[in-house]
C-alpha cells in the first residue's frame, strides 16, 4: 500500500501527558499536511509542511503542539500537556508538487484524553 | 463563524436515484472547490474538484457545480449507488494560498437499496 499511513491509529492518555503522532506521506510527495477533526466538524487545518519547512501554522495550534518533518519525509505532531479538549481525530495529507491542489489522507489517529 | 456550510446534516436517497448535496461559502477569496467523501474509519477521499474559471466539472457519475455570485456549489451523483453511503465534505481554498483547505462539517448521504 502507497497510500498515506499513520501510527498509531488510536491513542488513549491522561491529561497532562505528552502524545506524539507520526505520519508517513506518500513517497514523492513533497506537501505535507496535518489536520484536526471534532465529531460532527470537518477537518480543521492545524500546519502544512514543504519538504522539510514549516510553511503555515493555523492559530488552532497552541504553543502546546509542535510539528516538524525533518528530513522531509515523515512527519511527527507533538501535543505536550494534553487536555481533554484535545481528544479528537488528527489527520495528515499530502500533496505532490505537480498536483498540490489535491490532498490525499490518511486513517487519522484518534486520540482521547482521560 | 463558519465560512464553508454544508446545511444538510444527512440526506437519503433511493439507489437509482439522484443524489444532491450542497454547499454554501461565505469568503469571496475562495476559488477552488473540492469534494471529499469519507467512510468510517478512514480518511477523506479525493472525489471531485472545481476551479472558479469553470460553472461545472464531471467524472463519471459526479457532477459538480459552481454559482459563484450565489457562493454555492453542489454535488450530483446519478445514479446513486449504495456504495456511495458516506460522508461528503465540502473544501474550498483560495488558491496560491498553501492549499490549507477550510472544509464544512459534512454530510452524512444514505442511499437506500
């Protein structure tokens, strides 16, 4: 499968702990997106990626959430000190350089905060 | 304040029939329009998208459609197949823009065999 693949598909923590969210592109994708969904919302853009450079951060993303994507590959989403408002599905997209008008997701993880 | 609406939460209709699901904007900078469909469990999926220079693109069974001096797009599907039971979520993105989509909240199509 060459799709765009998240680990881990679910996370269950306690406020107050730090999670960590890993998304893998699709390989020559050079647009990477993360996203975060609310039930009964669509997703919310939270920060974009080209290669390996932080482009845009949405003021959803609290000085709680750090993302980066440091060899241009993979990315990694950082929530530190998670509330409960935190528990929702985060989702990752990429992009081609040739096509970047169109997003292709992953699964999501799913994440709940006890 | 929501700038992409999708006022339909559910909608369901007979397989064989036609399927419409709508879409209202409120930001003028908005000109590119996307469908993404999403099954339980999954991600979106890319369906079908739409540029302000067109008032209409297909492929296959969708059909979109683009008023822009009313901010409405809508989405057909003929002839709907149960298959097609998902959740449709509107995007739109002024383009140039990073390509940060603003989706609506969704909705849920039920297409009944």
């Amino acid at each position: 499968d060459t799709g765009v693949s998240q680990d881990p598909r679910h996370k269950i923590t306690k406020r107050g702990q730090n999670v960590t969210f890993r998304c893998d592109p699709i390989s020559e994708h050079n647009r990477l997106y993360w996203y975060r969904q609310t039930l009964g919302q669509g997703p919310e853009f939270l920060t974009y990626f080209q290669n390996e450079a932080q482009l845009e951060k949405s003021r959803l993303l609290s000085d709680r959430f750090s993302a980066e994507r440091p060899k241009g590959s993979f990315s990694t989403l950082e929530i530190q000190r998670t509330e409960q408002g935190d528990s929702a599905m985060y989702l990752c997209a990429s992009s081609s350089l040739q096509a970047q008008e169109t997003q292709y997701f992953g699964p999501g993880t799913r994440l709940l905060v006890l | 304040d929501q700038q992409v609406k999708q006022n339909s939460p559910s909608l369901s209709v007979q397989e064989g029939r036609i399927s419409i699901l709508n879409c209202d904007y409120t930001n003028s900078m908005f000109d590119y329009f996307l469908w993404y469909k999403k099954y339980p469990a999954e991600g979106p999926t890319f369906l079908i998208s739409i540029s302000s220079i067109k008032d209409k693109n297909e492929d296959g069974r969708f059909t979109v459609f683009l008023n822009k001096s009313a901010k409405h797009l809508s989405l057909h599907i003929v002839p709907s197949q149960p298959g097609d039971s998902a959740v449709y979520f509107c995007a739109a993105s002024p383009e140039g823009y990073g390509q940060n989509f603003v989706f609506g909240p969704g909705t849920r199509l039920s297409v009944l065999p």
